[in-house]
C-alpha cells in the first residue's frame, strides 16, 4: 500500500499492527563517476521490487526520503545533507506522526552509511519516549545487511562489504540506467584500510578517498548490478515478513 494513494481514513482504517514503511537515503557525491542521487536510486529500486511482492499488501509504504545525513560529504559539491542532530529529530517526528494515531510497528529501511547511526539513535529516543508501551516495535535495517554478504553467493564479486561509489553501487547503476555512469576501467581502487577495527574512527570522506569513491568501481557490471538488486530486495521483503509476523515476542 502507497500512503500517498490513500485518504486520512483509509489510513485509520488499517489495522494499528501495519507496518509502516520508510525508505530513507541520501543526495550525497559518489565520486567522479557515479550521479550524487545514486543512494536514492538504488533504494528506490530495491523498494520498487519489494512492492511486486506479497508483502506489500501488508506494510504501509512512505515516500522516499531522499534527504540524508551525509555531512561527511560535504567536501564535495552537489552533496545536500541534513545535520545529524535535525536529521535525527526529522525520523523521530515522521515515525511519531504514525504513532500519535496509533500505529505501533515503525520500520526505517535505510539505503544510506550515514544514516544508519541517526535512525538507530531516533529510534532509541523514541523507545525512551514509550517505554512502558510492550506492543511498540521500532526498526533499521539497511538493505545491504538485509540477506547476510552477497559475495558469498554471487560470482565474480571482488568486494566481500559495500564500500561508496564502489564496485556493488557503480553495478547496481550500470543496471539500472549505463548512461548514468562514466568510464570505470581506469578508476582505480581506494582500498578500504583497516579503520581502526574493530573499534569506530570518526571520518570524513577526504581523509579516506581524494576521488570520493571507497572500493573497485572497475570491477562493476551490470550483470552483478541485478544479482545484487535480486539479493537485497528478497532479504528486504524477508525482513518485512518478519515485522508483519511479530508475535510479541523478543526471541524473533
């Protein structure tokens, strides 16, 4: 179901357990090849595939939100970005305008690195806000951990993780629209280093990568853009159906 189809009371109508879905992604640079709306565009066809699902009929889908935290892009023109702080405050108001009427099964599916600290901290506010509240279930999930690694079950992947700008984005672009991306066989690979793992190091994208692109665009093509699409849409409306399932129980 498409909020945006909808009048106010078919949306009270639907049973308080719907889930309600929103994609959240970014306008950020992904760089010198890729377009900066590549996150939006990628999550945009991972969701557009769920919807040809069962599921669908289940959830409550939002619009997507293409407006991100990606000041650590900021280096780069064309980057829009939200300050981590509004951002944050921004998820939390759009899952408590569901909320407020009731709704009690609140899902960010997230198609953005930047993104994944503000949603998980909104949510964590949120469920301070409503603690007492048992039948509150309050979920992230960003899509490429939606279905465990890809690499370990499509051939010909060099990139065992996502990296930006990289060899699973630039494939999953080249499919969707070859036109949208520039010469790859002479971009050369920006390692991803050891990061400080297995702690967390603060960054901003010039400290990792003067091109803006983290991984091996080279290795990109638009036969490992679908199978990539295919993997992370069926762990996505896997996941869905787990929300839609949710008995109550912690132990899901």
């Amino acid at each position: 179901m498409e909020l945006t189809d909808l009048a106010w009371p078919a949306v009270a109508a639907l049973p308080k357990t719907t889930p309600i879905i929103f994609p959240i992604a970014a306008l950020e640079q992904h760089g010198k090849h890729m377009p900066v709306f590549t996150d939006s565009l990628l999550l945009g066809e991972v969701i557009r595939r769920v919807k040809l699902g069962p599921v669908a009929e289940k959830c409550l889908f939002s619009p997507l939100q293409w407006l991100g935290n990606s000041h650590h892009h900021l280096d780069f023109p064309g980057t829009l970005s939200s300050s981590p702080r509004a951002y944050l405050d921004t998820l939390k108001d759009l899952a408590t305008c569901f909320m407020a009427h009731g709704f009690t099964r609140i899902v960010f599916v997230n198609g953005h690195g930047g993104n994944i600290t503000p949603s998980q901290q909104a949510l964590f506010e949120l469920k301070q806000d409503h603690r007492d509240d048992r039948d509150l279930l309050l979920l992230s999930l960003t899509y490429w951990d939606s279905a465990g690694s890809p690499a370990e079950k499509i051939p010909g992947l060099v990139q065992a993780r996502m990296g930006h700008a990289c060899e699973w984005e630039t494939s999953m672009v080249l499919r969707l629209n070859p036109k949208l991306v520039g010469d790859v066989t002479q971009v050369s690979e920006v390692p991803f280093g050891r990061e400080f793992a297995p702690g967390y190091r603060a960054w901003v994208m010039p400290d990792r990568s003067e091109p803006g692109h983290i991984g091996s665009p080279a290795a990109a093509t638009a036969e490992k853009g679908e199978a990539l699409f295919a993997h992370f849409a069926s762990g996505v409306a896997a996941y869905l159906e787990r929300v839609v399932e949710w008995d109550g129980s912690w132990d899901r």
